[in-house]
C-alpha cells in the first residue's frame, strides 16, 4: 500500500485550498463545507535542490524527482459530517499513513466557522475529539469479537492482550487524548495494529495562517506551536491562499520574487511536503547518469537490495553488489571521477543500510 498524507482538519479550514496549492491543479474549494466526501488523490513530486544539483552536473536527458502521496479529505467535526458522508470520510482518514492536520489560523468574516470562532485550541480539540470517538467505536466492536475469541484456547492468550491494550486506551480516548499517547508495552502495540486505529497514527499540524501571520507571527499560530510542542509532534506554518496563488505563478523568476515579498526563501509547501516525507520515515536515493538522473524512494533502515528492489524487482533478485558514492563528496569534488580517485567510492554488500544521500549504481545479474 501506498504512504499516503491525509489532509484532515475542520471543514472550510483550507485543506482543499493547500492541496490545490500541492497539486497545482484544481481540486473543488467553497466557501462552504464541501459536499463531495470522495477523497482527492495527489502524487506530488518531493522538491529536492540535490536533483537539481545533479541534472546541473550530468545533464542527463529526463530528471526524475521522488514523489510522495497527499489525499485531501472533506471536512470532519461538522453536523454534516455526522451524516452518512462520515463513514466515507473516516474510512480516507483510517487509509492514511500520516495525518496532516490543517488548523485554521486567518481571520477572514467571509467564510463560516463550524463554531463561528476561530480559535486553534477548540478546533484541534474538536478534531481530536471526533477522531477518538470513530476509534472508541471502533475498540466496541473489537471487544465484542475479541470476547468470543477468549474462549477458544488457541486465540485467548492474543485477545487477552489485545484487550489489555484498550483497557488502558479507552479511557484516553473518552478523555479525547490519542490511543498514541497511551504507553503499551511491545506485545500490547502490537496486538493493537489489528484494529487500524487512527488516532495511533502520526500526526503534523498545519498552520493555515494570512499573510500578516506569516509575515509577523500571530497568537492563533501560537498556539498551535504550543500545543505541537506539548504533544511532541512537527507544526509547519504555511498560507494557503498565498500558496495557491504562487503555485499559479509560472516562472520561477516570478515566485523567489513573490516569496521575498512576504520575506520568505522557501515556499511553506515544500517544507510542509519535507515535513511529511520525513515523518513517514522515507529517505531518498540517488541513481546518476547521462540518461536520467533520478530520486527514488526508500524506507529509513531499507538495505541495499530492497533499495535496488524500488528500481526493478529484477535488480532485487539479481543483486550483486551497489557502488556507493555520497551526494555531498560529490559536489565537494566536483565529478564522478574525482570520487573514485578520492577513494570514495564504495563497494556494499547486501547488508548495506542505504542513507539518505547515496547516490548509487547497482550490479545484478539475471
Ligand atoms: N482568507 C483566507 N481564506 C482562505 C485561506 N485558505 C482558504 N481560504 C478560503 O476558505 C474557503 C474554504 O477553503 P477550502 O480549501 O475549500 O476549505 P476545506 O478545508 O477544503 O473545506 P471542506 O472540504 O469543505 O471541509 C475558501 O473560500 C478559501 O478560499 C487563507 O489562508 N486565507
Ligand atoms: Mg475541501
């Protein structure tokens, strides 16, 4: 299965509108709360100075960045979610690997509030509420099954550990805390991972700020950098209609200049699509060449083989060895040639642990 970033959050909170932003294309944006509940799919290329880098010093004939999944999900915590679009819109939520949660920081009186309040903490509460809710729903149905279970013998001792598990999750969940931060031991959290449930998942909040926000600062943001900070997770600070309009800019002359107005160097998406490519634990490889040069997508800890797996499953079974050199040691001495007189090429066997960074050439046969 694919990672994918679930954009979640309040309705009208701009989820739509950075996701447009993410995309460049026009998903549906209203001011009212949105009535599709089919989730949006998009394949976003993770922007990457290092491909740049590399297309500069090889120019092969295509350059290929990693691309990383966003899926802009319709608004929860409303009285029409509670209808039966809801089941629709928690099932996209429980299929993400990552929540990216959009809290609305703009003060803007021409679109409604579900609250008609704008005020970081009730909303993340809100949300959070509405999340534990579908996961206590989910735990009483698991408890009807796991209590059959207890039964037969050879299923008792895992549904007893199971139900340990939500013995201690339930009442963090009614409190309207996440099941994450309740401490399991390794056996509880892993009999846990049967039931999907989504408040277990990662989480990043995104601060949808005005450009006065973004320029000074404001209390909305904040506070949701205070509640980030409290819960341990990543805030990203990003202006989602400032974002939509860049995104619509078409020279890239146009957009540094764009961003400087608001004295920025970096637009927030991008950092926001780092933010995400991160926290579900995926780094990034290299493969160079005057054909292509490429960023292909490996999970942290991922060796050698199941890196050059990514590639072709064929390079995964054939796989002899991988030619490792580092991005970095290459800049520094300016050709692939250098590297190898330098010494810093490396040959890496199957128990190689790729880092984010190598740019590699694979050896296989078939
Ligand atoms: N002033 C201001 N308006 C914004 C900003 N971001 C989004 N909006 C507006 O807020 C309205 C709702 O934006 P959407 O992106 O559709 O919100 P959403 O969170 O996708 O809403 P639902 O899918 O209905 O839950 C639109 O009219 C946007 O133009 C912002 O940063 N500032
Ligand atoms: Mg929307």
């Amino acid at each position: 299965m694919a990672l994918n970033c679930g954009i979640v959050g309040l309705p009208t909170v701009g989820k739509s509108t950075i996701f447009t932003a993410l995309t460049a294309v026009k998903a549906e944006t209203s001011n009212f709360s949105s009535s599709n509940k089919n989730p949006n799919l998009g394949i976003i290329a993770v922007p990457d100075p290092r491909l740049d880098k590399l297309t500069e010093m090889f120019k092969p004939k295509k350059k290929v960045p990693a691309t990383v999944e966003f899926v802009d999900i319709a608004g929860l915590g409303s009285a029409s979610s509670k209808k039966e679009g809801s089941n629709l819109i928690l099932a996209a939520v429980r299929d993400a690997a990552l929540l990216v949660h959009v809290v609305r920081c703009f003060d803007d009186p021409d679109i409604p509030h579900v609250s008609n309040r704008v005020s970081p903490a009730d909303d993340i509460e809100l949300l959070h509420l509405e999340l534990a809710l579908a996961d206590l729903e989910t735990i009483d149905k698991r408890h009807e099954k796991l209590t059959k279970e207890l039964k037969d013998p050879a299923r008792k001792k895992e549904a007893e550990r199971e139900l340990a598990a939500y013995a201690k999750i339930r009442p963090a969940l009614q409190d309207g805390k996440s099941a994450r931060s309740v401490a399991l031991s390794d056996e509880e959290s892993e009999a846990v991972k049967r039931s999907f449930l989504i408040t277990m998942k990662r989480e990043l909040y995104v601060c949808n700020a005005d450009e006065a926000g973004m320029k000074g600062g404001s209390a909305h943001i904040e506070d949701v950098k205070r509640i980030a900070q409290a819960e341990g997770v990543d805030c990203v600070v990003i202006c989602g209609k400032f974002e939509a309009d860049l995104a619509d800019l078409e020279s890239e002359e146009e957009k540094r200049e764009f961003l400087s107005e608001l004295g920025l160097q970096e637009s927030g998406l991008s950092v926001l699509i780092h933010a995400a490519y991160h926290l579900l634990g995926l780094r990034t490889f290299f493969t160079a060449g005057e054909d292509e040069c490429r960023a292909w997508t490996i999970k942290a800890g991922d060796k050698a083989p199941a890196a050059a797996g990514v590639i072709h499953t064929d390079f995964e079974k054939g796989f002899i060895k991988a030619e490792v050199y580092r991005y970095d040691d290459l800049v520094a001495l300016g050709s692939e040639r250098e590297v190898k007189v330098a010494g810093k090429l490396r040959q890496e066997g199957r128990e190689y642990v790729v880092q984010d960074g190598d740019v590699i050439f694979f050896k296989f046969n078939l």
